[in-house]
C-alpha cells in the first residue's frame, strides 16, 4: 500500500528500470584530483565550475542534446546533506540518477523528494517533471514514508483556514485514520463539557466550528504504548487579547503541532512499528464573539487544576492540558506533544532548531542522536523548576500568562507539565512550523519539525 496523501502528488522518483541520465555530484577537491573523465573536465574548466554547493552545469552528448550533469556539493558537503534538493529545480525534465556522491544515499534521496514539494492547490501552472532514481542500497519504502510524512505536515499547515478549520482538520484525522485502519473518534461541541474537557471548548466555543476533540488509535495492546498530542488551533486571532495584523498574518499555521503529529503518525503506522499507538487532537479555532472567553475568567481544567486567564492569546496551552491530562490518564511508555506554542521560543533558538523539553536523560539523549543521524536538528531547553512560582497565580491555581515575558517558553513548558504527573517519559516540543526562507530541500511554507528523528527513536523503541 502506498504512502498515504492528503494532496495527489506523482512520485518524484524513477520507476524501477526507466532509462535514466547520469549526475555526478561533486566536491571542488573531486575537480582538483581529477575524479572525472577529461571531456567533463574539460568543460567544468571551460565553464568555469567550481562545484560551489548547489551549482549545477549541463554536459552535452555528441550530438548536442543534454546528455549528463555536474552538481557541486560545495567544500563541506556534510553541513548541507540535502543539497540534492536543489536538483528538482535546476535539471531538465526527465529520468536521473546520482552517479558519484559523497552524500550518504538516503540522504541524497530524501533531499531530492523534500526539494520536490510545492503547494500548488490553488494555481495553475504545473511543476517541472522530474525524476530522481533512489539508489539501490537506500530503502526506498522509508524514504517514501518520511517523505509522505513530511509533505502531509507541509499540506495541511499551508491550506487556508477557510478550507482547514477544526471540521476540516477532523476530516483529514480521519482520511489518515482510516487508510491506515486505525479507529478514530471525535468529541465535539457540547459534549465537550459533559465529556469534560472543560478547557478545549472555552478556547473553541467562540468560534462558529466547534471544537472538537480528535483521537486515533491504532496498533496492537501489549506493544509499547506511544501517545502523541498536537495543538490543533487553526486560526488564532489571539481572542479578545487580539493579535495585530502583522502577527496573525500566519496564523493559520497554529495547528502545526497537530499536522507534525499526524505526519509522524504517517510514518509509524506505514512501517507498520509494533506499538500501540494514540493520536490526540484538540482542534479549535480562538475566535472573537459574545460568547469567547475573558482575561481574568477562571476555569477547572479535565484535571481538576484550577487555570486564570490572564491573556487569551494564550490558548495553546490550555487546549493541550486537557488533552495531555486525559492521555495522563493511562500512562503511555511515551509521549510527545508538539506545538506551536511561543514567541520565546523562536527568540531563544531562531526558526530553525525544533525546542524540546523533558525530564527522562535517557530520552534526551536518544533525541539528540537521532536529531544527528537524521539531520533533523533540535536543541534541549531546561524545565527549570525555580520557574515554576511564575505560573502561580492569587486567585487560582496556576496562570495560564506569567506577567514579566521571561524564560516564556519554559513557564509555558512548565504549565504543561503540571498536567503530566503519571508518565513517565514525556516530551514537549515547542516548533514553529514554517520556513521563513527558502532552503534546498523546502521553500518557505509549511513545515515539519524534528519528526523524522522521532520516528527513527519509536522505531528504536519498537525494534527492542
């Protein structure tokens, strides 16, 4: 069964036995030493090649047509392991496949597909046709599940809130859901309340597509038990706190952290890992009417923790309590919950490194070298409990805004974790879900964050 896909997209790769053009990917070194037949050499000099990272040159056959290419892997090739991801754009259409490379060989095929992507649904010119070759010592069936995994991340971030509201989103969930034959269910509305997750429909109950608790399970009891939860807000106009204009310009990327999740769900359930899987989706929008809540309103949470709203652009974290508390309910082996939480974070580590925090040493470490292998980088920030007086609040348990802006993404860490007391293994990753500037393997949109070392630490986790 192929990958799942949210939007249609033809494979970016050969098929098996197409006749195919050969690019030799190489350093400037590999010119000096003269790695390459003298007719290549020959014209690289006389086109003045360097092999600077990216750089592509067009050798021609005997009769004029375009027979091979060079491409430059610049003189540190390892600090740009997806440099093949410019190749979709500077080839001519057609059938390809990497002669030489220095780059390893799922990387070099990773890096092209992830360049491939763009987000055409609402234009109307078509992509350039090109095709890559995987090379036969990569695994093509998990380069194509990390790669479908990523571009349902990609999708569903960059649609339009007017086409992925909390309905939308559900119904996505769903699609998801079912071609992997997973049970998926949904509270929504009113039933919020009775079913008490009293925090997800005072986020959501402003808006006129209501909230909803989405989850999914799928896998077998008695594997390991993997929980994980992405913030669905898909648009935040920062409530009666309301954003300016300049800051809710993106907002539609507020449910980041759910199509993340989904996206890694994606990539569990396509390998088929032995765990048993839950997939927890709190999905509003943060509207303005009469009904929204107020700065200043106090609400119990599903735990019983009573939360002031001191601001309501705010209201991540909130929709994820209930939800982490409810998955806290049985404890998982592990969990991970991903959003698109804070300002801090982004000021703390820019747009590029993917925040997380947990308490399990062992887990972090495990994080760390699979963010390594996969180049998938991330970066450990502290859950540092001399914080955790900041969220206190006079007149209710916790705040769910500390006054002061400081260590933002911490105390909103902290507030987290007062919802998770029966887990042991839990992780929180704080992403901002976009590229702010183009790169070889992703233009600027939508974007998946640290989801592909995840998957390769529950693959870890599975295989023992």
């Amino acid at each position: 069964m192929a990958p799942y896909q949210y939007i249609e997209r033809p494979s970016p790769f050969s098929a098996k036995g197409a006749a195919t053009r050969p690019v030799h990917a190489v350093t400037p070194s590999d010119l000096e030493a003269g790695k390459l037949d003298a007719v290549a050499l020959a014209w690289a000099k006389a086109a003045g090649f360097k092999a600077e990272a990216g750089a592509l040159l067009l050798l021609p056959t005997a009769e004029g047509e375009v027979g091979s290419a060079l491409f430059g892997l610049g003189s540190e090739p390892a600090e740009a392991p997806f440099i093949t991801g410019k190749l979709s754009k500077l080839l001519p259409a057609g059938d390809w496949h990497v002669e030489t490379s220095t780059l390893g060989d799922a990387h070099l095929a990773l890096g092209y597909g992830l360049g491939t992507y763009g987000f055409s649904r609402y234009k109307s010119e078509k992509q350039k046709d090109v095709r890559l070759a995987i090379p036969v010592t990569a695994d093509a069936g998990d380069v194509e599940r990390q790669l479908a995994g990523v571009f349902l991340a990609r999708d569903l971030i960059n649609i339009p809130t007017n086409e992925m509201g909390p309905l939308e989103l559900e119904a996505a969930f769903r699609a998801l859901g079912e071609h992997y034959g997973a049970t998926v269910t949904s509270i929504v509305g009113e039933d919020l309340l009775t079913r008490n997750f009293p925090l997800v429909h005072t986020v959501g109950r402003a808006s006129v597509s209501p909230p909803r608790l989405l989850e999914m399970r799928w896998g077998k009891k008695g594997h390991p038990r993997v929980t994980l939860v992405g913030k669905g807000v898909c648009f935040d106009t920062g409530g009666l706190d309301i954003k300016g204009a300049a800051n809710m310009a993106l907002m539609k990327k507020d449910m980041g952290g759910a199509a993340n999740v989904m996206g890694l769900a994606l990539m569990i359930m396509d390998a088929g890992l032995e765990v048993d899987l839950q997939v927890l989706v709190p999905a509003v929008e943060n509207s303005i009417s009469g009904n929204a809540f107020r700065p200043g309103d106090i609400y119990r949470s599903r735990k019983g923790i009573t939360v002031q709203i001191d601001n309501t652009d705010a209201e991540g974290r909130l929709v994820l309590a209930d939800a982490l508390a409810y998955a806290d309910e049985n404890p998982p082996d592990l969990m991970i919950d991903m959003s698109t939480l804070t300002g801090a974070a982004r000021v703390a580590l820019g747009t590029e490194l993917a925040p997380y925090f947990t308490d399990d040493e062992a887990l972090a470490g495990k994080l760390m070298d699979a963010g390594r292998t996969e180049a998938d980088p991330m970066w450990r920030l502290p859950l540092w409990m001399g914080y955790d007086k900041d969220i206190r609040s006079r007149a209710a348990d916790i705040t769910n805004s500390p006054s002061g802006g400081m260590a933002g993404a911490i105390t909103a860490a902290l507030f987290l974790k007062r919802f998770v007391t029966a887990t042991r293994s839990w992780v929180h990753f704080d992403i901002y879900g976009w590229v702010a500037a183009e790169k070889p393997q992703a233009p600027v949109g939508g974007e998946a964050f640290a989801i592909r070392a995840l998957y390769r630490t529950i693959r870890d986790m599975a295989a023992k």
